[in-house]
C-alpha cells in the first residue's frame, strides 16, 4: 500500500516522451498502487463512520467488500483490470471528498458494481440481491444495468453471472473476461434481454472502449471553462467513432509502432463529451487527474486530430500516474504564461502542457519521416511542428528558471530539454 517506485532509468526515458516497454509497465504499476490506496483510503473511513451508517448501507458495503475480496482470490489479474479501470478511479475520488451522510452513502453504492463486475470477469460466483439505490447499477469497463425498482438479483448460469432486475426489467448474462467480437462493432460485454441492459461498445484495434454509460465518466459539472457534460448514449454516434479510432490508429501505427502500443496499453476508454461548446474555445480533449487512461474528447474533425489528442492525453496520463509517485513540482508558487493557454498557468500546470506537446513534437518529427504515412499527415505535422517548436522551448525555458520543481522535477525537465534539443539538431541536420 506505498507508493510505486520509479528507477532512476525509466524515469529519464519518461522524460523524453518517447514510449519504451519498461515506462509503460512503470506507469501501470503506479497507477494501480494509487488505486489500492484509495480503495484502503475508503474502507478506513467506513470503518470510522461504521456507527453512523444506516444498517442497509453498512451491511450493503460489507458483503460488496467480501465478494471483492472471493473475486481477487480466484483471479486478482481479472479484477485488477475493474480496480484499474479510470472510472474506477474517479468514483474513489469523489467518494473519498464526500461530505458524511446522504452524499457519501450514494457514492458507496457503486461498490456494488465495482465488486459484481470483478466478480464477472473472474469466474467467481455470486448469489442474492443488491441495492442499486440510484436505480442504474454501472460495471465499469462493461455496461449499465438500468434498476427502477432500486434492486437487482445475481446469480450463476453456465459458469456466468447472471443479473437480473428485480422487477424484470432487464437481464444480462456477464462472461468471465471481455470477449472481442471480429469486427469491433457490437457490444463487447455480456447478453442481455429486455431494455433495461446497456453494454459499452468496443474501438476496433486495441481494447479501448467507447464509454458513454458509467455514471463516473465525466465529473461533474463538466469539462473545461464551459462546463461541457458527457454525451448519453442517444447522441453517441458510435460508427463516426470507430472509424475514426480506426484510422487515428493507421495513422500512429505509420509514424510510430512504439507510440501505438503505449496507446493501446494506457487508454482503456474514450469517453465522448457532447458537442455544444467547442466553438467557445474548450479543448478537443482531456484528463481527469483521478482517472488516467481515459481520454475525454468530443468527437474530433478527423482522423489526425483524433491521433494527436491520444498521443497529447496520454501523456498527461503519464505525468499524472508518474507525480503520483515521485511528486516532481511544490504545491504553490507563482503563475507563468505559455503560448498555448491564454490565462496564467502554475509550474505544475505549465510542465503538463509542456510534456504533453514535446510528446507531439517528437510524434510531428517522425511523421514528416514516415515515408508510409498519407502525404496529408506528413504535410499537417511539418506544419505543427514548426508552429510549437519554438513555444516547447520557451516553455522549457520557464520550467528550467522555476524554484517550484523539487529535485527530481528539475531533473525530469532538463531530460525534456535535452530530447527538444535533439529534436531540433535532428531537423537542423536534415534540411
């Protein structure tokens, strides 16, 4: 229940963007060591406020807790990947900052998912009923259960779960794991009968999904300085999606074979914000802080803006997983100003945006290279290149002259700095 380790090494390729199997496995093991403290974090607060919580939801959270704990003895890999999950993640979060009472105890309801799930993808078996007092029992990484009548019955058949709602409103019979459907088209997780199951839908390529259904996806009340909320399934357009999933990754895999499979290995979801707003100036895309390895985006112009937005959110999910366990900046400290935000930004706001853009950089100079790469990409990142190079290196600049990095900080950038100035003997060399 500590904090992940980070080698020295692996810390210093990090800071180059460039993806390297050992960074990756680094990155995981980071954030699933955030996340078993969070989940410690939780069961201790319980545990304090035992006396006060109503016996439904005392007893509700004990047996979630104990089939959690019967899922992770048959198959703890399995259930890692529910624990692991980013929704996961930001339920944790916002349940933790909830005020005793009401508040909190809705929140600790969706333990109740958490742990049904786990139980599905292990193979371990499960019997009785839930409460699902909100009426939506969410499976993260798998679908929704719709429950109005604020219950729901597990049980076993032909070695699956099985959860029905409790006035037969909708089944579904889970499988132990995710299974792929071939075309990456249908729903990816579980069969179900009725109106009352909704299953996330796969991206073709990779195991990401489209997660337009967890109750978690979006924090509330939205994304960016217009507040833009998550788009509901009934506005998802999920072929647009996919194809552009599609292509985004044709296009990554061109230009760099390590890049996709760091993609492929750190975003588990694409979460869709809805459509209104993006005239207004709010980013293509973003990163929940509580929940790396979803990217949030409304649905991009095109395959080449997708591409770049994976690339520039999963390296703000690589600095977040990686601060989490080497803290790299003080909290506090003066605001500076960077080309690519119009208001001021703190160190550790500005070394976020700096990363994530030497990440593109360095993804733009490989593109004006990838002699199999569509002539539109290779033109479209000369192009970006040549715009951000200089505003990386200005905001190296900041980052280099701050007191607010702590010693490994200061470290970090000035590996930053020295793959921006590779980058820029690189294309100095070739013209």
């Amino acid at each position: 229940m500590t904090r992940a380790s980070v080698p020295p090494e692996v810390l210093t390729a990090l800071a180059g963007t460039r993806p390297t199997p050992a960074g990756t496995q680094a990155l995981r093991a980071a954030v699933h060591a955030r996340r078993m403290l969070l989940f410690k974090a939780l069961l201790v607060r319980v545990e304090r406020e035992h006396a006060r919580l109503p016996h439904p939801v005392r007893r509700g959270f004990e047996d979630d807790w104990a089939l959690l704990e019967r899922a992770e003895r048959t198959d703890a890999g399995a259930v890692r990947e529910v624990l692991d999950y980013p929704t996961t993640g930001a339920w944790l979060t916002e349940a933790l900052a909830a005020p005793a009472g009401p508040e909190f105890e809705a929140h600790l309801a969706h333990l109740t998912g958490v742990a049904v799930g786990a139980a599905a993808r292990a193979g371990c078996s499960a019997t009785g009923t839930l409460r699902v007092p909100s009426g939506l029992l969410g499976l993260p990484g798998l679908g929704v259960l719709r429950c109005p009548s604020g219950r729901a019955r597990v049980g076993g058949r032909d070695g699956r779960l099985r959860l029905v709602e409790a006035a037969g409103h909708g089944a579904v019979d889970l499988p132990r794991r995710r299974t792929r459907p071939q075309d990456g088209t249908r729903d990816r997780a579980g069969r179900g009968s009725g109106s009352g199951w909704s299953a996330l839908r796969a991206l073709p390529g990779g195991t990401a999904v489209l997660d337009d259904l967890d109750p978690y996806r979006v924090p509330h009340p939205g994304i960016g300085p217009t507040a833009v909320p998550a788009a509901d399934r009934a506005h998802t357009d999920h072929p647009a999606w996919a194809g552009r999933w599609r292509r985004a990754r044709a296009l990554l895999s061109a230009t760099d074979q390590g890049r996709i499979s760091e993609t492929d290995a750190l975003v588990h979801a694409l979460v869709p914000l809805a459509a209104a707003g993006r005239a207004g100036g709010v980013p293509t895309g973003a990163t929940v802080r509580s929940a790396p390895g979803a990217v949030l985006t409304q649905l991009p112009a095109c395959a080449a803006e997708l591409a770049e937005t994976l690339v520039h959110e999963t390296h703000h999910t690589k600095l977040a997983a990686l601060d989490d366990s080497v803290p790299l900046c003080r909290p506090g400290g003066a605001l500076h100003r960077v080309a690519w935000r119009p208001d001021p930004r703190p160190a550790s706001a500005v070394l976020q945006g700096t990363y994530a853009h030497l990440a593109l950089l360095d993804l733009w100079w490989r593109a004006q290279r990838a002699s199999g790469a569509p002539a539109a990409w290779r033109q479209r990142a000369a192009e970006r290149y040549g715009r951000y190079r200089e505003q990386v290196g200005e905001a190296l600049s900041v980052l280099r002259g701050s007191d607010e990095l702590t010693c490994t900080g200061r470290h970090f950038v000035e590996e930053m700095h020295r793959h921006h100035a590779d980058l820029a003997t690189a294309v100095g060399n070739s013209t």
